[in-house]
C-alpha cells in the first residue's frame, strides 16, 4: 500500500495533505525519511509522522476536559506533571491546542488526528469562546477595539465577538488561534487579564466540567461537530 494512502486510511489526514507531509521531510518509515510513491507494509512498517508513531485507530476516542491551572497541555514526558498524567484513559490520547498551563479552560482528548488541522487551521474559522476577567476596569472603546481588529504577532486579528460581562470582565468568541492571543488582545488596549476560561469549541461546551473532570463526548456532541467540520463521523 502507498504510504500516503494508508495516512488516508489511519484517519490521520487526506491524501493531500499527507503528501504535504511527506514532501516536507515530517515522515519517516523505520527511521528513515519517507518519500511520495513510498509503498509500506503496515503490519510490519513503524510509520511515524513529526516524531509519532501512526498505528491504525480501531477505536477512535474523543473526551472533553476542564484543564486545571498549572498543569501543561503536553504528551512531554520532561514536563514535572502534564495532562497525561492525570488522566486514566485506556487509549493513548493527545490534547488538541497547547495551552498555557496557568489558565483553566475547555480542551478536547482524542486519538483522531483529522481533528487537529481542523480545529486549529485559521483558514476554517471555527469559533472558541472565552471568558475574560481583568485586573481593572476595562472599557467600552477597548472591547470596541477587540470586536474590530488589532495587530499583534505581525499581523491583524479577525473580527470578534465580544460581550460585557462587568466592568472587569467579558466574553469574546474568536475564529483564530495565535500564541496567547487573548492575553496579547486585552494588552493591547493597555489592560491585564486576571482569569481566562474557554469555556466552548463550536457545539463543545464546558457545562457543569469541574476542573479536572472529564467525559466522553455525547453522539450529539459528536455528530454536532463532525457535521460543522465537515468530518465524516465514523463512530455512529
């Protein structure tokens, strides 16, 4: 079978895109560097893709978790205490969106890889929704500023969403992911944020998660995000 087939067939990505990836050196076959055309034996082949080994998921996973402050958004081993540490999932699982480990926010675990581009690709303008307190009083011409655009990281932020909670605090829905974007947003208009929560990813909502907590995506759930993505749901 040619590897970017089987990348098709693991549900890691599209055909497409595996090419992408292989064309920019990110896989390997048995430590080696892969090549387009490259025809493997999954049964015997270890494929590995930025560094992780591809197995066929014959049990895909998706849980919904409230993130603790202090604990880090990565499978690192070198980390004192990470997300999977405090887990007790069978499957092997991954966090999708690393987050600052000082923030308690909504984070989704799954085995499915198709969801990472998905979700984290600004050109699919998927919307996240924050909750934001400040240290101060925070006004009206700078939530103004927020929903219109700004320039940090080098470039304009997308229109948002934003909401006055208090006079210290406000929801704001993006469609983009950036590096602490939030936090380089409310900086901008010379503010500080005190707390920031994510509290939804499209139809995924926190609820009633206390921090720490976990649970398996509901069939509604699933199917509400599969059918905005444009994913084929194949745990029906």
């Amino acid at each position: 079978m040619k590897l970017q087939k089987y990348m098709s067939q693991a549900w890691i990505c599209s055909r497409r895109k595996a090419e992408k990836y292989i064309e920019s050196w990110l896989v390997k076959v048995n430590g080696e560097v892969a090549h387009i055309g490259q025809v493997i034996d999954k049964e015997v082949d270890k494929i590995e893709i930025m560094d992780k080994i591809i197995e066929d998921q014959k049990n895909l996973v998706y849980y919904k978790m409230n993130k603790p402050r202090w604990i880090v958004t990565t499978c690192a081993e070198y980390w004192d205490k990470n997300i999977i540490d405090i887990i007790d999932i069978p499957e092997r699982v991954f966090p999708i969106w690393r987050l600052d480990k000082d923030t308690t926010w909504l984070i989704l675990l799954t085995n499915d890889w198709r969801l990472t581009n998905y979700l984290i690709h600004p050109r699919y303008n998927h919307e996240k929704e924050y909750i934001v307190e400040t240290f101060w009083k925070i006004s009206d011409e700078a939530l103004e500023k927020m929903r219109k655009w700004l320039f940090i990281l080098w470039s304009m932020t997308k229109k948002a969403k934003v909401r006055r909670l208090a006079s210290w605090k406000f929801s704001i829905i993006i469609t983009e992911w950036r590096n602490r974007q939030i936090r380089r947003m409310v900086e901008k208009v010379w503010s500080k944020v005190k707390k920031l929560k994510r509290i939804r990813i499209e139809n995924i909502t926190l609820w009633n998660l206390q921090s720490g907590q976990y649970r398996h995506l509901s069939k509604k759930e699933l199917n509400g995000l599969f059918s905005r993505l444009d994913l084929k749901n194949i745990k029906k």
